[in-house]
C-alpha cells in the first residue's frame, strides 16, 4: 500500500502555512478566522482502497468550532489545501457513534469503523470485519452505499455510487501530483525555515506580524474575488444565494437546478424540478444517467418559458467560472458522481509559485441540508460538466 505523501503532522503545518496565504491577502475573512487555530486532532479520510485521501482538520477560536480544512494526505492532488469550509461543525466521534448506531441496526458483525470518500468529496463510514468491508453507509442519511459497478469506458459514476478516486486516477497524474505535492512543501520551507516562528505557524492560522509581513513583501501578490449579488451593482443585497439541500441521495441534480431557477426568482418545489428531469419521484427516485446532461439545459429554459437562455459547457475551465460570476450569474457545476452550484470565487496568488484558485460551491450533499464550502481548491476537482443561464433580454 503506498504511504501517504504527507504524515498529519506535516499536513497540519501545512493547512497553517496555506490558510494564513489566504487570510492575509483576503479570500478569507479576518473577522472569522484572525485568532484561528488548526487543532492537533484530525479525521483520517480514507479512498475505497484503503489508502488515506485526505486529513480533515477542525479549526477554532478557544472552544468554538469555526469550521474544517481539508488536507491532502494522497498523490491524488496536486495541491495541499483541498478545501475551507466554515459555520460547519466536524465531530467525528459523534459521527462515528450514530454510524455504528445505525450499523448495529443492519445486524453486521465489525471490529473497526473508518471515514472514507465513497465519491469524493461525498464520505461514508466503513465497517470493517478483519480487514474486509461489511458494510458501508453514508454519512448523515445511514443508507446503504451500493456495491461497486461495472461502468462502460469513459462512463462517469452515478449520483448515488461508490468509486476510488485513486484507482480511477492515471499512474502518470498521480507521480506529477505527488511532485507538486512536495514542490509546495519545499517552497515553504525555504520562506519561513523550521524553528520556533514556524512552530506558531504550525500551530495557528496567523502568526502574529512576521508571516504577514512576509507574505505582504511578496512582489508577485494578486488577489481577486465575487459572490453573485441581488443584481450587477455590488452594494444591493450581499450575498443574494441560497442553498438547497437534495431531497433523496440521488437528487444533487434537481437541487442544483433549484438553486439556480430560484436565484432568477422562479420558485419550482424539487420534485417538480426533478419530474421535468425524468429523476422519477420521491418514493422511488433515480439519478440523472450518462448521456441526458441535456435534460438540465431543457428544464431551465422550460421552466422559465425561455426567459433563460441555458448552455451546457463539457469542457468547463477557470476562466468561465470567473466571467460567470463576475456577470452576477450561478452556474451548475457536475463533477464524477455529484452535481453542486457555483456562486462565487476568489484567486490568490503570491511569491510566483503559490496559487490558490477557490470556488464558493452550495453543496446540496447531504441530503435535506447541504454545505457551503469557502473555498473548493479548483486544481484538485476534476470538473466535468457546468451548465450556465443567462436572461434573454428584450
């Protein structure tokens, strides 16, 4: 089994170096996060395979939770800093206790319990019986997580299946990420050299003045940044977006589109959304298949009597996720197994090596209530479908 590229402490000293990045230059807000601290405990997050993913990290201020960062653990990502997610508590304990609650309900037989990505970033809790998998059941909802399933070449896995994003990734990626992995590592150590000011680095967001000193000396400092507001002009309503949770496992697609119509002020219920999108009811639902992606471009347009003008993009990149919003328009973004909404993002960068290009994703997983999360690192999501609207003006 292959070792993780970074060990939880390096991780965690890593999380410190980046959040700091992004508070300083203003992706993150100081009035959260000024007196964060990384915590020494962290979730171990693993793959399908059985190799750890990614570490998730609670951040505070004294005993207040004030979110998670994700850290990556694995050569299935170029960059460290996966994601920063905050008003969201992460209690694994807590988790795990109503996971095995459930589990016992299923009359299984298991000797450990594990987090893993069942379809990063949607996560499960495994229950294991010497080694092998027993049961496996998704986090919050406590279904029943399919078995694995032969796809046809080139098929994406559905909105409710399981698939190992390392298996799935191709050996060469995986030895040029794990490059840029280290590449990153060194470079900030060759900025701030080990001893006692990185010790509070690693052991908090900020480190008083030197860090932000250093960062702010950088001749290569850029940030930028929107969220989508009431209307073009900035000062009116801020921020004008609001995040629906799916209503089954497998309605990510209905919800995302919900988001959108009702951003436009077209208020449609979910299962009415999901009916026009053939994603059956909510008795008996079903995802949206490989190859009808374009049943969410009809159902836009539909459902506004082609006030919106709907595109399906294939090949979606930063650039369109950055004129979007700065046209004040969500969009749609599908990624392996998962759709979510896109409303905002924000683009760091400093030193001439550091880049930080994040999107603010409304996440309708999981099920009945969603997650914001500020920011999704862009470089480390594949990103396979977005799907944009824009009014049709007279």
């Amino acid at each position: 089994m292959t070792e993780p590229v970074f060990d939880r402490k390096t991780a965690r000293r890593l999380a410190g170096y980046e959040l700091t990045a992004l508070l300083v230059s203003g992706a993150l807000p100081r009035e959260v996060f000024q007196k964060g601290r990384v915590l020494t405990r962290s979730t171990s997050i693993y793959d399908l395979n059985g190799q750890v993913l990614f570490y998730r990290f609670p951040l505070s201020h004294g005993r207040t939770q004030l979110g998670f960062a994700d850290v990556a653990a694995s050569p299935a990502f170029p960059q460290p800093l996966l994601s920063v997610s905050h008003g969201q508590v992460w209690d694994a304990d807590d988790l795990l206790e109503k996971a095995e609650a459930a589990a016992h309900k299923h009359k299984v037989k298991f000797t450990s319990s594990r987090f893993v990505a069942y379809s990063y970033p949607k996560l499960a809790v495994q229950f294991l019986s010497e080694h092998k998998e027993v049961l496996l059941l998704e986090l919050f909802t406590w279904a029943i997580v399919p078995p694995l399933r032969e796809r046809r070449k080139d098929e994406p896995p559905g909105n409710f299946e399981r698939w190992s994003l390392l298996d799935e990734l191709a050996a060469n990626r995986r030895e040029e990420n794990s490059a840029s992995l280290r590449s990153r590592l060194q470079n900030w150590d060759n900025i701030l050299p080990r001893g006692r000011d990185q010790e509070l680095v690693e052991f908090n967001i900020l480190d008083t003045v030197r860090f932000e000193d250093v960062i702010k000396a950088s001749l290569f400092l850029h940030f930028s940044s929107a969220e989508l507001h009431y209307s073009p002009l900035s000062s009116d309503h801020h921020p004008c977006y609001e995040l629906r949770g799916q209503l089954t496992n497998v309605w990510c697609v209905a919800a995302s589109t919900q988001m959108v119509l009702d951003f436009f002020r077209y208020n449609y219920s979910q299962v009415r959304i999901a009916a026009e999108e053939d994603l059956g009811t909510l008795t008996n639902p079903n995802g949206l298949p490989y190859g009808d992606e374009y049943k969410v471009v009809n159902t836009l347009q539909k459902l506004t009597s082609n006030a919106l003008t709907a595109h399906l993009d294939t090949s979606p990149n930063w650039a369109e996720f950055v004129s979007e919003i700065n046209a004040n328009r969500p969009l749609i973004s599908f990624i392996p197994g998962h759709s979510r909404s896109v409303a905002g993002y924000s683009e760091t960068s400093l030193f001439g090596w550091f880049i930080y290009q994040g999107l603010l994703v409304y996440d309708p997983w999981p099920p009945t209530s969603g997650v914001i999360t500020r920011y999704e690192n862009f470089a480390t999501q594949t990103y396979r479908d977005t799907f944009t609207a824009h009014l049709t003006l007279v």
